[in-house]
C-alpha cells in the first residue's frame, strides 16, 4: 500500500489533519458520546439508539401533557413511517407506552415507562458528569471563550451547508 494518497494515485499526498477544526470537532465528539455512554449504559443491555434516546428526552421533558406520534413528527422532522418503526421498537424495548384515545383509535398518546424515565434521569447525570470532566482544569474565561469559538464556528459552517 503507498504512503501516500489513494492507491490509483489520483490523490497526492496525505497531509496531517491534526491542525484542522474539523478533525478535533470529530474526535471531541466520539469522545464525549463514549464518556457519556460509557457510564449511563454501562449495565443496560439494550441500549437506545441516539434517535431513540432524544425522543426519550422529549417525552420527559413534556411528560406534563398529552403527545402524539404526530407531535414527535413535527418535532424532530421526521417522516411517519420513520417514526411508526422507532416508536415500535421503543414500545418492544419497554421504553414507551402507546395508549389509544378514546373517540379515536388511530390516535395513540405516548408515554414514557419507568425504566426509561430511569434511562433518561441516568443519562442526564452522565451528561453533567462529563460536563464536569470536560470542563476540568479550565477557567470560567476558558470555557466562555471555548463556547463562543463553537459558536462562532456553528455558524460558518451553517453558512456553507444548503
């Protein structure tokens, strides 16, 4: 295999990504997610899928009033046959509970279960635990200025996507 490049030699040679945004972005990303996973699933044995976890987190958020699979929908942009087969899943899973309204059957209000009211409360600490370990050694200035180069950055890039 060559050093350098694609094999058909279309490409010269690699040059070293570390000094790039985007590099860094990708690796703090992966690991945060391991950080935040590591410890919030460390005993489940079946894991929800990021989809699965954000709409957990909807749920809780707006356990208060009524949902429907129409309102999780509208909120993450989703298409119904898209959401039809996570709620599914997510009912299979005993994460959430479809329960028919009366007057209309095809209308199933969503609710979470205890073991994901648990999941989500556990994902939450993990999230301020690695916040915490994230945040290590910086100084409120450091961090202020670390959030407003992200931003900064966000919005280049939101910029440059159609």
């Amino acid at each position: 295999m060559q050093e350098h490049g694609r094999l058909d030699g279309l490409e010269g040679p690699r040059r070293e990504r570390r000094d790039e945004i985007g590099f860094y972005a990708h690796r703090l990303h992966t690991l945060c997610k391991r950080l935040v996973d590591e410890e919030a699933f460390q005993d489940v044995a079946e894991k929800p899928t990021r989809m699965q976890s954000w709409i957990i987190g909807y749920l809780y958020e707006n356990r208060n009033r009524d949902v429907y699979q129409k309102d999780v929908q509208a909120h993450f942009s989703v298409r119904r046959s898209t959401v039809t087969g996570i709620l599914q899943l997510m009912e299979k899973n005993g994460w959430i509970t479809r329960i028919s309204v009366e007057g209309d059957a095809r209308l199933k209000k969503l609710g979470l279960t205890p073991q994901a009211i648990e999941l989500h409360e556990r994902i939450e600490e993990s999230i301020q635990r690695a916040e915490q370990q994230l945040s290590k050694g910086l100084t409120p200035g450091e961090k202020q200025l670390f959030l407003e180069l992200c931003q900064r950055i966000a919005q280049n890039a939101q910029e440059g996507v159609r």
